[in-house]
C-alpha cells in the first residue's frame, strides 16, 4: 500500500478520537505521531473522505473548516464570548421534509454564552 493511500485510515482514526479537527491541526497531530504527510496529501484524503460520505465538514464561523465522522454526527453550541465549541446532544428529527429536496445530513449549531462566560458577566455587573 502506498504511503499516501494511508492518510484517509489516519484521519478516521484522529476523528474518532477527537470529535471535531480542522485539516491544520490533523496535520499536527500526524507529525506529533512521527507521520510526516504534507498538507495537499491531506487535503486530498479529507475530500475523498467527503465524497465518500465518511466525514462532513462545517464552519462555526472563525474561517476554518472543522472535519467529523458522519456516523458520529452531533449538533454543537458555540459561545459568542470565547468561541468554545461544545458538542450537543442532536435534537432535530430525521423526518423533516422539504418539498423537492432530498435531505441527506443537517448541521445545526446553537449560539449563546458558555457557562463560564456568563459566570463571569454576571460577577463583572
């Protein structure tokens, strides 16, 4: 098997120990690991994953896409005070129906204030 058909198995393995990672820190964590693949070769295993439909991909926002396993699907809260990023419990029915749209995944994201920001705007008042 060639080096660089390695990386996909790679990845899933990343996502499934870490919910949500961007291509930039995937690629950190495989040079941590001794792996040295350069960011094209990622890059490519991350849209075969896509098209593959292993993986899908969001923004919350902060101009960089974040990777997870679609057969681990969450929806996330994100803070608008420190842009933490908690996963959720998925709460939207797999029935919803669009007239003339096949829907085939969701990705809802909630936004509001973490516990420890709103901890901490009510001692600043």
């Amino acid at each position: 098997m060639a080096r660089v058909a390695i990386i996909p198995n790679m990845i899933i393995e990343l996502l499934t120990k870490n919910h949500l990672l961007s291509a930039t820190r995937m690629l950190e964590m495989l040079k941590t690991a001794g792996e040295n693949f350069n960011k094209t070769s990622v890059y490519r295993a991350l849209d075969k994953l896509l098209i593959e439909d292993k993986i899908c991909k969001q923004a919350f926002g902060d101009g960089e896409f974040v990777y997870q396993l679609r057969n681990n699907h969450r929806d996330h809260a994100v803070c608008t005070n420190c842009e933490k990023i908690i996963a959720v419990e998925c709460r939207s029915s797999s029935n919803i129906k669009v007239s003339g749209f096949k829907i085939n995944h969701h990705h809802t994201i909630l936004y509001g204030l973490c516990k420890n920001c709103l901890n901490y705007l009510r001692l600043t008042k």
